[in-house]
C-alpha cells in the first residue's frame, strides 16, 4: 500500500505538531524549571554511604534518579518523541552531566533508564 499525501497536507502536519510539542512544553515549564533544579543540584558523582575506600563506582543520587524519572514520564506520556531522546536533549540544554561528570548523551540517559527506572518502555 502506497501513501499518498500532498506537500500541503505534509506541510499542516507539520505545523500542527510543532504547534503541540510548544504547548506541551509550555503547559509543563514550571514542572521541568523544578525537575531540572533538583537535577542540577543533585548532579554528578555520589558516593553512598556503604561505599567502601578505593571502590571507583560511582553512582547518581536518589534525588536526581526521582526527578529524572518525573521528567522521563512526563515525556513518555506526551508521545512527543522518544523520552530517552527528550531527556537527554533537556539535560544537555541545561548543562545536567552523568555521575562521572560527563555530557548526558543518548547511551548514558539509556543507561540511568535502564539500571535506575522500573518503566515498561514499550
């Protein structure tokens, strides 16, 4: 089966999606601008309290999982786009690292996704 759909058709499509991402992310900006905070201020290495001396394994705080899972559902739930994407595109805008100080790319949201969340991400 072939789709047919004209360039105007395809051009109003567009435009009606980039109209709902806008107010999704207007709708939520005052729960992203709170999410966000807690994730910067909870960025980066943690040690938790059994960490023994010269274990090099570092991992995220238990507020910075909280908010980054707050955050991740809230784009699951827009069926935007991929919520890994969305995640590591609003943590990488607002300059959020990975426990070890890194960029938040595509493989280190997977990653806190993965070990972190009990999610279904189908």
């Amino acid at each position: 089966m072939i789709l047919s759909i004209s360039v105007q058709e395809l051009i109003k499509y567009q435009r009606e999606l980039k109209e709902y991402e806008r107010r999704f992310y207007e709708v939520n900006k005052g729960r992203f601008d709170e999410l966000l905070e807690v994730c910067k201020q909870s960025q980066g290495e943690y040690l938790g309290a059994d960490h023994g001396k010269g274990n090099w394994a570092t991992s995220y705080s238990n507020e910075f999982i909280k908010a980054s899972l707050d955050l991740y559902e809230i784009f699951k739930s827009s069926s935007i786009g991929d919520p890994v994407y969305m995640l590591s595109d609003i943590f990488k805008a607002h300059g959020i690292k990975s426990c070890r100080g890194s960029v938040m790319n595509i493989d280190r949201v997977e990653y806190l996704v993965n070990t972190y969340f009990e999610t279904d991400r189908n």
